[in-house]
C-alpha cells in the first residue's frame, strides 16, 4: 500500500492505491487547513483552494495522479510542485509537506531527515487475510449448542 509521508507533521500514513489526499489527511488527524480553511472550506470541491500541499520528492509528481483542470486554473500563479489535497489521488507512495505557504521550523533539518527514511517505491502486498482456525468437534458441537438454547 501507498505511504504519504507528512513531512511537517513528521507522520508516515499507509492509505490505498486511488485514495483522496485530502480524505487521508483528515481521517488521520492532519491539519491541512490555515484558519481561513478551517474557518470555510469547500469541502473538497476544489473551489476555496486552502488545502493545498508541496510534493517534496522529484518522483512524487507522479506517484499523485495529474493535475485535474481546476488545479491548473487555481494555482496557476503557484509553485508547479504545489497540488489541491482535494484533487490528488494517490497512486504510489509520496512526501508532501502541508501548508507550504507557511515556514517550517528547522526546515533544512526536517527535510534531510524526511529524505533519509526511504519510502516504498510502489504499492506493498495487500495485507494477508487472516487465516481460519479449523474448529474442533467440541467447539461446533458447543457452538451448536449454544444456538438451540
């Protein structure tokens, strides 16, 4: 599976191959929104632009699907590295850095230590379905006895 790692959070988080990266974000607690986004968001429609990241890897243009029309007419005056978290999906594992606009404490350090943990190239295996135990004739025959009384 997929890894996004959350470079100013300091959060490696697995998510499925096609997932949203603004759904993720949420779901895991990353807070993705300045106080106009946490204030009024579009909900992911693409339209507010406050839920905006930095890809922080040469490769991670890739590992998020292209960027959709809206993208391109809302950050056209923007870094090309930036993407709308709203519009991303996650196709391979990626380094992003939320709220680029805002400065990252002890930057160069932060950055060199993200960079130094290798990230998956692609997605793992899908975790193994965990295995069955074979009941005993006691347990069916508990179990069965348990149903009728």
């Amino acid at each position: 599976m997929p890894v996004i790692r959350f470079v100013r959070e300091g959060r490696d988080v697995e998510c499925y191959p096609g997932e949203n990266l603004r759904e993720v974000a949420l779901r895991e607690g990353i807070e993705l929104y300045g106080l106009k986004g946490q204030l009024g968001n579009c909900g992911g429609c693409g339209q507010c632009i406050t839920c905006f990241v930095s890809v922080m890897d040469e490769a991670g243009q890739e590992a998020l699907t292209a960027r959709t029309p809206v993208e391109d007419s809302k950050l056209r005056r923007r870094p090309e590295d930036w993407r709308l978290a709203c519009q991303a999906l996650v196709e391979t594992s990626v380094m992003v850095l939320t709220r680029p606009q805002v400065r990252l404490p002890d930057a160069d350090n932060r950055l060199k230590a993200a960079r130094q943990a290798p990230l998956p190239t692609g997605p793992v295996a899908w975790p193994a379905p965990p295995e069955a135990e074979e009941l005993t004739e006691e347990d069916k025959e508990a179990a069965t006895t348990d149903d009728e009384g």
